[in-house]
C-alpha cells in the first residue's frame, strides 16, 4: 500500500505507520481490513477533497476510507485549495 501527499499530513491508519504521507507497508496479509483517516485539512490549510483507491475515485468528503488487502494497493488522499461561491 503506499500513500501520497503534501508534507506533513498525518494519515491514521489501522495497521500502523501512522504519521507519514509516503510509505511502504510490506507483509499486511491479504484479506486484512485496512481503515485509513484523513485530516480535513493540511498544514497549509488546502483542504481534504476525497480518496482514490487503485486509481478508483471514491465519493468526496469521505475522509476515512475502508477496504480489503487483495494484492498490491494504492490509496490517495487528494487536497484542493477551498473553494469559495461569490455572490
């Protein structure tokens, strides 16, 4: 699994390696429930937007994102700048 993002975003996870946006977690055994969690924002103030999963876009807001080990996996958490409605 490996995890990408702007510096110093602290991404919670259930197996481990918490605190790092960058990692490789080698020797999670298939089949084992993952629960990532995503700060709404960064430490720049850009704002938690939605994950990808296998390049699979998951639904916008959800900042926790569940799933199953069933071989390699990439999970992406995507920060955007807010954005604002003038009227």
């Amino acid at each position: 699994m490996d995890s990408s993002g702007a510096s110093g975003v602290v991404i919670g996870s259930t197996t481990g390696n918490n605190g790092t946006t960058s990692y490789a977690m080698p020797g999670i055994a298939w089949g084992t429930s993952v629960n990532l969690s995503a700060p709404a924002t960064d430490p720049v103030g850009l704002q938690f937007s939605y994950w990808t999963l296998n390049e699979v876009t998951q639904p916008a807001g959800q900042k926790e994102l569940n799933f199953e080990i069933a071989g390699d996996s990439a999970a992406v958490a995507v920060y955007d700048i807010a954005r604002y409605t003038l009227t």
